[in-house]
C-alpha cells in the first residue's frame, strides 16, 4: 500500500468515527505526533539516559535501598 493509499485509508476511517471514539483518536494523535517529539527533541542526551534510569522502576529500587543502607555505615 503507499503512502497515499494509507492516508486516504486513514482519512476514511476518522471520518467513519463518531463521539467519544473520533476523541480517542485525536488525543492518541496528537499524543504521537507532538507531545512525544517535542519531549525526545527537548531533552538531551544525558538528559535522556537519566530520565530512562528513573523510569526503570526495579533499579531505581535498588538504588535506594542501596542509598539507605549508606546512611547505616560506619565508614562514612
């Protein structure tokens, strides 16, 4: 299929939509196509290492528990 056909496709199926439905599909568009470029191209490199860090749930765990244990010892 190229490029035309699937717009024409695309552009058929919204227009086939109605109510809430015709709502979900424009904010997961405008969601795809703005808000997630404009975070990636925002941010920098390292800025983006560190955010990815963050959102990984079960290390940014275990950096904390390994903080914590930090505050306990002696050798500080």
């Amino acid at each position: 299929m190229s490029e035309a056909d699937l717009k024409l496709h695309i552009i058929r199926l919204i227009d086939s939509q109605q109510g809430e439905i015709l709502q979900e599909i424009y904010s997961l568009i405008v969601s795809k196509l703005y808000e997630e470029k404009q975070e990636t191209d925002s941010l920098s490199a390292l800025e983006m290492g560190y955010k990815n860090m963050a959102e990984d749930t079960e290390r940014e765990a275990e950096a904390y528990e390994w903080i914590e244990h930090t505050f306990d010892s002696k050798e500080i």
